[in-house]
C-alpha cells in the first residue's frame, strides 16, 4: 500500500517525477526486493504517513530522493534490506511509537541512539586525540549485550559505535549478529578494513561505517600518520565493490577547516562512495588539550554556510553536529542520546567527560532518570535566546557545564577530564570563543536559513516551524520534570518484532 500511495503522489508532482525514470532501470531482482520491503511495512495509516512525510521531505528537498535512488542503486541487498528495514521501519516507525509510548509513561524523552565505545584501543595515535591516553580493556559483552535489549525496550533501533577503533573489539560482529535488528554506524580510521574485513562488513549488512579523514592525504596523513590516507581510499573502494553502505567522518580544526568547508572535499569521497558526511568540531576536551586546535568562529561560520548548501546540492546525507543543531532541536545528550565507556560508565555526551551513573549497578532507565542527566535537560535549549545555532554546553554556553558538574557531583570519567571545567587558561579560551561565536550565530539565525527558528529545512522532514514541532512539546517541561521526580511510571516491557522473534528482522 505504502509503494502505491507514495507513487500515485509523486506521479502528479513535477519537481520530483522525473527522479522516478531511474527505478526502471533497476534489474528487475532489485525491483522485487524493494516491493517486498514495502509490503513489509506495517499498518496502512503508518504507512500513508511515512509516504507523506517523504513526499513533502522531496518537494522541500529533491536532492534527497537522488540520494535515496543512489542507495537503491548502489548498496548489496543485505545492506539496503537493513537500511529499509532497521532504519526506516525499525527506527523511524516502530522505534517511535516506542518512544512515544515511553513519554508518556515515563514523563521523558527515551534516546533516540546511543553512542557505546566499547574499546578505547587504537592502532593509531593521532594528534589531538585523547583515546590512547585512556584504558584499554574492552567491554564485557554481557554488558552490552544487556545495554542493547535494554536500549531496544526503550524503542532505540539506532546505535553508533565509538573507540579507539572498534574493528578491534572481538565481539563486534557477534553484537551485529545477535542484535541484527538494529543499524550500527561505526566511527573508524579504516586502516584494518582488507579483503575479508571487507566480506564480513558487507555480509553483516548492518554496520555501516564512518570513516575518519581530516581532508586530503596531506591533511590526514599530518594528523593520523604517513601512509594512512592510501589506506583510506583503498578501504573505501573495497567496500564501494561490495556495495556496503559507508561514508566519511571530519575533524575541522583551525588547521583544516577551510578545506573542509570546500566543494572539492565533499565531492572527493562522494565520487569514492561515500553516501554520508559528518562533521565534528574539534573540542579541546581530554588531559592536557591543545587549545590552538579549535577552529575559529568565523571558520566555523563558513562550514555552517556550506554544510547547509550541500545539503539542497550534493547527492550526499551531509551533517554537522553542532551548525546542525536547529535541525535537531538542540543539544541532543541527555535527552536522546548518551555515551557509554567500556567500563560502562554513562555520559550525558561523547564529549561531557563526567558521569554519575555506572551500568554495572544500574539501568538505562535509572541513567536517564538521573539528577545529573535531569539537571542538563532542565537547561535546553541552553542559549536563553533559543538559539540553536548555540546548541553546545561546552564550546557555545561553558558555563552551563561547569555548573551541571558542580550541582551533581558528576566525577570525572577519567583523570584530567576536570581540565575543560577547571583550568583557568581552558575557561577563558572558551569564554572568549562563546562570545565571539554568539555574535555570529545570532546573525545567522536570523537569517534566510533559519529565520529564528521558524522555517527549517530540515533532513528526511522538509521545511519546519521548530517553535511548532520543538518548543511546544517541551510547554509542559515542569510538568514533566515533576513526574520525573517521582520516578515515573514502570515501563512495560516492549518485545522485539520477532520475540514476537528476538531482536531480528
């Protein structure tokens, strides 16, 4: 029903029908899988909404059904059977409901993804990076593995996976496997991906990886080692053979920044296969940070602008963590998503290297219910304007964190994670930067591309009032933060699609 609904509306829209020539020219086995992942779609009202949230996502945004063409395209059945279904069905429809349930049980938002690291071990040591100065025991897998039934009776479906370099951790594929109901993105240097770690990526279907790059061989060898970046571009065209779904992750640095922020960056490892982009700003978080790392707030300001050109231009899912903030409707950590160490530990964010909450003694439901996580939601958006475009408690609003530390009692993850909170130099760089980044980001969000928060363009959603769809869901905020305190009510436990049959497809 979905299929048909969907192309009897984009049939009579001009701005998109033309796209649709190119499903005839798939091999018809292709064709047959995709008609068989529609009907696997549930519930006809389910359906007829995912159809009109994409045909107003593509009216908004054409560029975003070439994309999804070019993942019908290019990805192996195994991997585009998950995408479809662990993403688009797992995640975005049943994952939801879910959640949504969950809400209004619990009085707050479950996470939407979780970030696990399961071993802090790398085979690289790279400039800036903190990981190998951190323990590197791995994760006990009955530890994750209970973390990820937990995560999925919460209705989570989406898990990004962390390091060091997590092609290390024994027990990755064997999480893929047991839990192959789930999408996995993983943050790797890629360096380990041959052949046969090729196979076994592409045979998991599952796992898509992310991989590091800090622009060019020039840039990435400089900051990751000679001879890394041929590895690179080799891993990616093993995986684009396969047809495994990949993409590229980037550090801007006040040393990179602006060729990141450059057409010829994006459409380099586009024309490699990549079919996604992070960014990550460099935060000087960590023992002994290098302050001289932090891109400038006018650097930043120019990723901003063309992160949100490449999005309406480039056949590529491209994100920014923190210029995308209105996208998201804010700082994200403590409210749908937080990080997990190895020893499990939880942090309200990968960055926030404080935690109050260990696993081994509680659950994730007791982590989100958590003083200290409660304390950060209590302060979003942190900007008192609601400026979005000043989403982070680190590097937009530091004295948001610093105070949530103090009032919780959040101890540091690790030695020397008090230094961004503590250090005096730390404090007014920081300082210095908020101030000047608020002049530029209060510019901006008045501007054509946000207009105060009022229309959006916003990935797989179209043009949004985020006063409509964020602000006024969070109008009853005291009354929540009320049923919080009194801890909730006891969640039903929510069985997988198939347990009705454990957690697979």
């Amino acid at each position: 029903m979905f299929a048909f609904d969907l192309l009897a509306q984009i049939g009579t829209n001009p701005v998109i029908a033309g796209h649709i020539s190119r499903l005839s020219r798939l091999p018809e086995k292709r064709l047959a899988l995709l008609v068989e992942l529609f009907r696997s779609i549930p519930r006809p009202q389910t359906s007829s909404s995912l159809a009109g949230a994409l045909l107003k996502n593509f009216t908004a945004n054409p560029n975003t059904l070439d994309w999804l063409l070019r993942l019908v395209e290019r990805l192996n059945d195994r991997s585009l059977s998950s995408f479809l279904q662990n993403v688009l069905i797992n995640e975005m429809l049943e994952g939801q409901e879910v959640r949504r349930q969950f809400l209004a049980r619990e009085g707050f938002e479950p996470p939407v993804t979780l970030v696990i690291n399961p071993t802090m071990a790398c085979n690289l040591r790279c400039e800036g990076c903190y990981s190998y100065k951190m323990p590197r025991a791995g994760m006990d897998y009955e530890l994750l593995s209970r973390i990820l039934r937990e995560a999925w009776e919460m209705g989570t479906r989406y898990i990004t996976v962390s390091g060091g370099e997590p092609l290390i951790y024994r027990h990755l594929f064997r999480m893929l496997e047991e839990f192959d109901g789930m999408q996995f993105m993983m943050y790797t240097n890629a360096t380990l991906i041959d052949e046969a770690m090729a196979d076994r990526i592409a045979a998991a279907g599952n796992l898509m990886p992310a991989i590091s790059v800090e622009g060019f061989e020039e840039e990435t060898d400089r900051r990751r080692g000679p001879g890394v970046h041929k590895k690179v571009l080799r891993a990616m065209r093993l995986l684009r053979e396969r047809g495994v779904f990949f993409g590229f992750s980037a550090t801007p640095t006040q040393a990179n920044s602006d060729t990141i922020a450059s057409d010829d960056f994006v459409d380099f490892y586009e024309d490699r296969g990549a079919l996604f982009g992070w960014m990550f700003q460099y935060l000087p978080v960590g023992k002994d940070p290098d302050l001289s790392l932090m891109s400038t707030p006018a650097q930043r300001e120019r990723l901003r602008a063309k992160t949100k050109e490449w999005q309406v231009s480039k056949p590529i899912f491209i994100g920014d963590f923190w210029n995308d903030g209105p996208c998201v409707g804010g700082c994200l950590s403590a409210t749908r998503y937080c990080y997990i160490t190895p020893e499990g530990k939880v942090q309200p964010c990968t960055f926030v290297h404080f935690y109050t909450h260990d696993l081994n003694d509680c659950t994730l439901r007791d982590v989100f219910r958590s003083r200290f996580f409660r304390a950060i939601r209590a302060r979003q958006p942190y900007a008192e304007d609601k400026n979005l475009l000043r989403p982070c408690k680190i590097i937009d609003n530091p004295q948001v964190l610093r105070k949530v530390v103090k009032e919780c009692g959040a101890k540091p993850s690790y030695e020397g994670a008090e230094t961004i909170i503590e250090d005096p130099v730390v404090r007014a760089h920081l300082d210095n930067y908020a101030r000047e980044w608020k002049r530029i980001a209060d510019e901006a969000w008045r501007g054509p591309d946000y207009q105060q928060g009022r229309s959006i363009l916003i990935p797989f959603l179209g043009r949004i009032n985020m006063y409509d769809r964020f602000y006024a869901v969070r109008e009853d905020r005291e009354t929540r933060l009320r049923v919080e305190e009194a801890g909730g009510v006891p969640m039903e436990v929510v069985l997988p699609p198939s347990e009705r049959s454990r957690t697979h497809r």
